[in-house]
C-alpha cells in the first residue's frame, strides 16, 4: 500500500524512489530539521514475520553502528501505521546501476568509484559488518563523484555465536516477490559459498566488490544467465571473460580482479584494504608487453620490471593489510584427563579422536573396556566436562565437517553423522569394506578409503562413486586421504607392499587422477595452514616386534604446487599408532593439535599358559613359554598346536608337543589371527590384514617353508573357522555389506581358484564360529538372532533345510568331538558344557540334556573387534581339553588414557621449522 503523501510523524511522504525485497524506500521531508530523508517501510505482510522483522531491526542496529562518509547514515527509526520504519540519509543522485547501464566507465572514474567503495566495507569489516548485498544499485554516485553504500539491510554483525548454515547467513534474491525461505541478495554478485547457503565472511564481500569492478569497467556482468539458476551455475563454474577488460587495464587490476573472484575462499582476496593498496598504486600499462612478443632483451627486460613490480606491489599490499601484526600467542599444553564415566578407548585401528577445524572442540570415541557398544564424546575446549553425542552407539574414527556443524563416523560399514547439536543420526552412505580415513571437503563431498581404492560422496547422502580404483593385479592400498586447501588435491597414504612400514605419502589431483610423490616414507599427512605437511613415521625397534608408537613429523609444504621442500623435522617423538598406520592425532586448519601419546591403551603382555585338563578338572601343564594365547587348534594328528598370539604383535606360531619347540609361521607387521589346519595336517589357513584393507585368508606350510599365499581378495572381514573333512571347503564367517548383519555365515571352495566367498546363513544379527562336524553332514554355530547367543546346529550344506537350537541358557564356541558324539560349547558362564549325539541322528538333528564339563572358567575367546573366536579344542579321544589359562592377574590398559592438547602449536611449528 503506497504512503506517499501522508504524513507519519513529522515527516512528510513523498514519492516511492525503490523497491526492495523487505519494504519500499520513498523520499519524505524532515519538517523538523528542514532536510530530505529516506523512508523505509515494510512490504504488507513481513511486517508480521518475525524473522524479517528482526532482520529490519537488525538493519538499524547496523547502520547506526557505522559512521563513514561513504555509507549512508541511519537519522533514527520510527513507529508507523502498519510497523516500524526506518529513516535514512537522502543520496540524490543515479546509483550505479543506472551509471553502468550507459555505457563502462573510464579506468579513472572506475577507480574513483572502486577506492570509495572499498573504504566503506573496510570501515564496516573494521566494526564486523559484512554488507552481504553488494551490487552497483546499492551504490549511489552524486554529481561531485562522492559514492555513498546503501541498503546494509541484509548485513551480519560476525558473531562468533552464529550457528553457520543458519537463516542470517542465507542469501535472498531481492524482488518484489520474495518470500521467506528463498535465497537472499542478487544472484549476479554471490559470492560461491554465499550461493550455497554456507558460511558467509568479508571475502564474500571481496567477491562481490569484484563483481562490481569488473562491471563498471566492462559495462556487463562478470557472471550472467538466463534466470537465477544460470547465473548461479556461472557463479560456481564459471568464468568472467576477461578479454572484454580495456586494453590499457592495468596489470595489478588485472590481477587484482582475479583473485577477487577466485571461487576458492582461502586463497581470494582476504582483506579489502588489498584492494584499495592496488587501486592506489600506478604502474605502467601492461598491453603491449604482456599481449606482443618481447622484441629485444630490453622488451624482455621491460616485461619482467613489470611482472617484478606487481609481484612487489602485491607482496607489500597483503604485509600493509596485515600490518601492524597480532602478537603471536604462545602455544599452550595441557593434558585432557576423560572422566570415568566417558573414558577414551583405543580400537586399535582408527583414529579415535578429532579436533574441530577452528579447533573449538574435540571428538572421541568412549566407553569401558571390551564394550561392546561405545559410542562418541564431545568436550568444548572451554569447557570443564564433556558430554555424550547422542545417536553414536557402536561409532568409531570420528572426523568433522569443514564448518564444525556436524560430526561424521562409521558403524561397521556405513558412513554416518550427527548434528554437533545432538539429534538424530543419518546415514551418509553404506560402503564396500570398512573405510580407512575419511575427509570431508569444502565442497560438501567426502572421500573416503575403501579396500578398492578411494570413492566420492555427497556429504548429503547418496552412492559413492569411485575416484580412484585400486589395480587388482598390483598389490597396494590407498588409506588415509586428506584434502588440501581448494579441494582440488589430496593427500594419501599408499602401500607399496604389504607392510605399511613401508607406505609412502602421495598427492593426487582429483580432476585429472594424476599422482605426485611427496614422501618415500611416511603416513597418515595433513596439512596446516602454516604452510606445512605434517605426518607420521613409524620405525620398527631392534627386534622387529614393537609397532605401538610413531613420531610426529613435519616438513615444508607449499599447496599451490603441491611441493614439498627441505628436510622434515622430529616434532613429536611419541604418538599412539595402532596396527594400520593411522596415527592419533588431529590438527585443526589453524594448527591446534590433540594426539594420544604413545603406549596410552596398550594392554601390557597378558601371560596365558597352555594347559591340558581332564573331564575330572584335572590340569597337566604344557611346557609352552608364557604368551598372550588367544586361539588354540589342535592338528588333525594330535602332535602340534596352531596358535593366535597377541603379545607384541598378532601372529601365528606352531607349538610342538612333542620337541616342545615354539615356531613362528607367521611373523609380518599385519595382524594374522584365527589358525585352521588342513585335513592333512600340512597346511595351515587363517586370516591377514597383510596387503591392507580388511582381513582376507592366507596358507602357508605348517613346516614354516615357503611363503604365505593369499587366499582371497574380498572387501569384507573373513575368519576362517573349520574345514570340511574331505579339505575341499573352508568354512569362516565376517560381514556381508549388509548393515544390518554385523556377521554372516560363509563357505570358499578350495577347487575353485577364485575361492570367491558363497553366502552360507545371512540373517539379521551376528552368527559366529561356523564348525563342520566330522562326517561333513552338519553345521555348529552361534548367533543372536533370538535376543541372547545360542548354539544351533542345521543340515550342511543345505542349510535351509532345518534349525535346531543347542544351548537351552545361552552358548557360544561350539566344537564337536572327533567321533562326532558330542558337542561341547561354553555357556553363559563361560564354563564347557556338551550334549550327546545319537550315533545316528536320522533326519531331525536331536541331542542329550546339556551337562555341564568343568566347573572352572579357562579363557573363552579372542576377543578383538567384537569377534566371538573359540580359544579351546578336544583332544582325538574326546578325554582332555586343551585349555588356555588366564594368569591370576590379569592386566589390563591403562585405566585412564589422556589426550594432549596443544593450542596455538602452530607458532611452535613456524618457530621450528620457518616457511619458505
């Protein structure tokens, strides 16, 4: 509704002069100081929004902050008929828009214009006023070329409690017809990440006085569409088409406009003052020298003055604009103890904490230990306690989006994320394989490692697709991504072999798939902002066993050209690195660090010992030295024991009873684990992460010669646990892909040479242990799928055909005797029990009562990753059990783990190791 001619208080209206996205402005009369004014009043309807009318509330609040003789003065607001408005300074005068609309302007009067403007914002940035809508109908040029900044209407004061991604910092295109919830500001002047709805800062205002340079001095738009939607596509892929700048442009203003309107943020303009430092410079005009061929050494000579001084002038604008420099801050240790009821725990395999790009918080995984579903805790660096992350049970390998809003992890083979907030959790995307290192890039994409190579996905959810596939042929993994700044490289970890003591760090450009050395050894790389690589080495000792620990290294890196230079340098001797060669640690982009110290959450050596015992509870001891068992099978003859020992590293040994001799067979970095001998007694297989990525079969000769062989090439876990009696299939079980089977059931054939894994049971839940009885006709296992782990046992092969339930109070670790008799397995006590078998169990599988064999708990199971692997095994004559037996005391890891952290360590690091 038009108010022109009433008179609100004592002003008096005049005609409408412009219409807005949030009101109409009109020129009234001040009758009291005899003066010209702008009115502002709402549209009919957002006076009624509360949002909107907060946000003209804010303008005022905005405006009367800022006194410039650049930027329109707020004279006061005022009650009116249908809401408040707003009284402004009256510019007369074109704005710019209309200025440009005939015609470019002349580089003088062009420059003028961009000076004026430049010192406006500068003054706003100076009070944290970003205008957020700048374009050149916000600017009005009177007749003596005094330019004077309209319409902060839709500014933002930078409050470090805006929540980024909120409405403030939501553009709108402005019309007429604008309503709430549509994109703010004009399309032709967003800057890339204001497009995007994200967090908006005075480079966006960088970008846009850039837009309006190039305008002015071209008489068109520097990014043009049809509609909206075209002209926001060439805001983010587009170019301006340079070669409609004059001529005699110039070369610092070339250059100038340039990195204004890099759509990467971090390397833009980041300081207006830059602007106005270049605009002031005079330099020669470039044309001739950069367009025509240098004629002579002096042509040559002329050409690089030039390109010396503008390297000169913008080296001194950028120390100009950061001058006189913040004092640096020392950096600052403190030890992060985790309360008892959120303590950290180690998995072993991931990194389990991260720090947020601002380094605000930090993010690890909790819960006691051996639990069974940990989950995730976020502690402010500022505050005393943490508090849970809800909707992260059984979450691990936490990592945190570029604004710090969400906090991304996995759940067995799904990529998920949760609200900082709290909130529900959402799923990201299901993934082939557990992944090995996760980033999450400014463009709202995430990489992530798998057993095949690195995939991509949208942050939102959705499929990955692959960016780069590992070559089946050619054994190497590729772990650990990291993006670097621009997101147009990362970084990687890659395994030449099978040993990651041997991986290397390289870089690929994700466009083109081109890869780059950076380091011949190294792993797990990130990049500070400080102009370095920092990385992990990890060094075996003497004796080749210890690999709990790394050093924490850095070394110069230069992120343009993606080089690194000098030599590194030791910062950190000590940090805690598991069995892959991910290191604890996370450094934040401003170079806060957090890292858990070496041999934090190791369990010291557990001395098991092997024993005999006799159905009567009699124990005979075996001569083996003390060890960390974890798994024991007897050989098919009875002479010599396969075993999985967990001490300093995860390896398979072959003990003889008879030579009492202890034989490494396996003896590797990777962790090899759950042994199963060959019907004949030659061969033993088992389960590696050897190659990388997640544990496949290998075999190798009982007798220790020869080489291991690799089995199996699979994306997902694989732990062999029987062998059918004619050697022709192994039996094992691990995860499906499925996310809602934590553990299927599956067979290899051995006369195939593929040994491609055939789906045996899959149901919801986890099923354990698969074990073949000696006649080949049935399959012992356990599984949850009723609520609690029982023992079943189903026809074999054809497993559909029947299901029987064993244990009638829970059970696990079935076994059957060598006469196929009996079938022992540990209830929920963890004490042996067995039912008989009829010697002809006819078409329904029936047994005796369970009875229960020794009253005495020995050692259930390994334990790792949640896996249910059977410790025991029977004797040939079914009389004696050989049993693994737990030391009195049993140690335990360290009952409380701590973080480090370290704010400002960026300022040690430069002090350490000067950038180039």
């Amino acid at each position: 509704m038009s108010v022109t001619g009433q008179r609100i208080g004592h002003y008096e209206i005049g005609e409408l002069i412009g219409t807005g996205g949030m009101g109409e402005v009109y020129r009234a009369r001040d009758s009291r100081l005899n003066r010209d004014v702008a009115i502002k009043v709402l549209l009919p309807g957002v006076a009624d929004d509360s949002e909107r009318l907060a946000r003209f509330n804010r303008e005022a609040q905005v405006l009367a902050s800022l006194n410039h003789p650049n930027i329109a003065h707020i004279h006061g607001i005022e009650p009116g008929p249908d809401g408040p408005l707003l009284v402004l300074e009256f510019v007369d005068g074109p704005t710019l828009a209309d200025r440009i609309a005939g015609g470019a302007l002349a580089l003088d009067e062009a420059l003028s214009i961009a000076r004026q403007i430049a010192d406006a914002l500068e003054a706003a940035h100076e009070r944290g006023v970003i205008h957020r809508d700048l374009k050149p109908a916000n600017v009005k040029v009177d007749d003596r070329g005094t330019v004077k900044v309209l319409d902060f209407g839709l500014a933002k004061a930078i409050d470090s409690q805006s929540s980024p991604g909120s409405l403030a910092n939501s553009p709108t295109i402005t019309s007429p017809m604008t309503q709430a919830g549509m994109i703010l500001g004009t399309a032709a002047y967003m800057s890339p990440e204001q497009a995007k709805g994200r967090v908006v800062d005075k480079r966006s205002d960088v970008w846009a006085f850039g837009c309006v340079l190039f305008e002015m001095l071209t008489g068109k738009r520097a990014f043009e569409g049809e509609d909206v939607t075209d002209t926001i596509a060439a805001v983010m892929r587009g170019e301006p088409d340079w070669n409609a700048l004059p001529t005699d442009t110039p070369a610092q203003i070339r250059l100038l406009l340039k990195r204004c309107l890099d759509k990467d943020r971090r390397t833009r303009i980041g300081d207006i003052s830059v602007a106005r430092f270049l605009m002031n410079e005079t330099m020669p005009t470039p044309a001739s020298v950069a367009i025509a061929p240098p004629r002579s050494r002096r042509a040559v000579a002329v050409a690089a003055a030039v390109g010396l001084a503008i390297g000169a002038i913008v080296t001194a604008a950028i120390w100009q604009a950061r001058s006189p420099q913040p004092q640096q801050k020392a950096p600052v240790r403190f030890v992060y103890a985790p309360p008892s009821s959120q303590p950290l725990i180690i998995q072993g395999n991931d990194r389990d904490v991260a720090i947020a790009p601002d380094g605000s918080f930090i993010v690890y995984r909790s819960g006691a230990y051996n639990q069974t579903q940990p989950s995730l805790s976020v502690r402010g660096v500022n505050e005393l306690e943490p508090r849970p992350l809800a909707g992260t049970t059984n979450g691990r390998a936490p990592f945190i989006s570029p604004d710090g809003r969400w906090v991304g992890f996995q759940v067995g083979t799904e990529l998920q994320k949760v609200s900082i907030a709290g909130g529900p959790a959402t799923l990201i995307a299901r993934t082939s394989g557990t992944p090995r290192g996760v980033t999450w890039g400014e463009d709202g994409y995430i990489i992530f490692s798998t057993p095949n190579g690195l995939q991509r996905v949208s942050a939102e959810g959705g499929e990955p697709t692959a960016l780069i596939t590992l070559d089946p042929n050619k054994p190497e993994q590729f772990v650990l991504p990291h993006l670097l700044p621009g997101g147009k490289w990362l970084v990687f970890t890659a395994f030449p072999g099978s040993d990651y003591l041997a991986a290397h760090i390289e870089a690929l450009e994700i466009e083109t798939g081109r890869r780059k050395l950076l380091l011949p050894a190294g792993h797990d790389a990130a990049y500070v902002e400080s102009g370095h690589l920092i990385y992990g080495l990890t060094n075996p000792t003497a004796d080749g066993e210890n690999r709990f620990t790394a050093s924490l290294r850095a070394v110069r890196f230069d992120p343009v050209r993606v080089e690194v230079s000098g030599e590194p340098i030791s910062l950190i001797e000590s940090v805690r690195v598991g069995t892959s060669p991910v290191l604890n640690y996370s450094v934040s982009r401003r170079g806060d660090l957090v890292y858990v110290p070496g041999g934090a959450g190791i369990t010291p050596p557990v001395e098991r010992t092997l024993t005999w015992v006799t159905r009567q509870g009699q124990e005979t001891a075996i001569a083996a030295p003390p060890r960390t068992y974890a798994v024991a099978r007897l050989s098919p003859d009875g002479t010599r024991v396969a075993l999985d020992i967990r001490d300093q590293t995860i390896d398979i040994a072959i003990w003889d009873l008879g030579r009492r001799t202890l034989s490494p067979l396996s003896r590797h970095p990777a962790q090899d684990l759950s042994p199963v001998w060959t019907p004949d007694g030659k061969r033993v297989i088992w389960t590696s992460t050897r190659g990388g990525g997640n544990p496949n079969l290998f075999w190798q000769a009982a007798d220790g010669t020869g080489d291991a062989e690799r089995l199996t090439v699979n994306a997902n876990n694989q732990f062999p646990t029987s062998i059918t009696p004619d050697g022709g299939m192994v039996l094992l079980f691990g995860a499906s892909g499925d996310s809602r089977n934590a553990a299927d059931l599956f067979t290899i054939s051995m006369k195939d040479s593929a040994h491609k894994a055939e789906v045996l049971i899959s149901a919801a839940g986890m099923d354990y242990d698969p074990e073949v009885s000696p006649d080949g006709k049935w399959l012992a296992y356990h599984s949850n799928i009723s609520g609690e782990f029982q023992v079943y046992v189903r026809p074999f092969p054809n497993v559909q055909d029947g299901r029987w339930q064993i244990s009638t109070s829970g059970g696990s670790r079935a076994a059957w005797s060598r006469n196929g008799r009996e079938l022992f397995y540990l209830d929920k006590e963890g004490l042996l029990t067995s039912v008989a078998i009829p010697a002809v169990p006819g078409e329904t599988f029936s047994t005796g009562p369970p009875v229960k064999i020794l009253n005495r708990k020995y050692y259930a199971g390994a334990y790792l990753l949640g896996l249910d692997l059977r410790a025991y095994d029977v004797s040939s004559d079914g009389r004696r059990f050989l049993m693994i037996k737990e030391s009195e005391s049993v140690p335990r890891p360290t009952a409380e783990v701590n973080l480090i952290l370290v704010l400002n360590w960026i300022e040690e690091l430069r002090a350490r190791l000067p950038s180039r």
